[in-house]
C-alpha cells in the first residue's frame, strides 16, 4: 500500500508554509484526497512526482552504480 501523509507532514518535509500547499492545490500542483470524514490527505507518488523523482529510475540508477 502507498505511503500517505497529512498536509501537515508535507509541509514539514517539503519545508513550505500551509498556504503554499493550499495554493499548489487550487493550481493543481498538488491534488488532495479526502477521507471519509472529510480530512485532506496526499499519496506518496503525488509527492515524488511534485520533485520530479523517478522510483524506477532511481533504483536503475543505483543498481548500475553497484556493478
């Protein structure tokens, strides 16, 4: 299963304010999922692509650098 955060953990780990991911979200950039009970939160791979980061391309990469 993916890896979840709360808005709260995002702001933490991407050192941003809470407005910067309020406006990523009404831009688009970032795109919350809700919980039944209503609270906001954001998949793993949402987080990776918004850093442009490549899991497969990662590992490829560090596969070759252990040869």
């Amino acid at each position: 299963m993916e890896k979840i955060y709360k808005p709260k953990e995002v702001k933490e780990m991407l050192q941003i304010s809470q407005q910067t991911i309020i406006n990523w979200e009404k831009s688009g950039k970032l795109v919350a999922k809700r919980l039944p009970s209503g609270r906001r939160y954001f998949l793993q791979s949402q987080i990776d692509s918004l850093l442009n980061i490549d899991n497969k391309k990662e590992r490829s990469e560090e596969h070759t650098s252990e040869l």
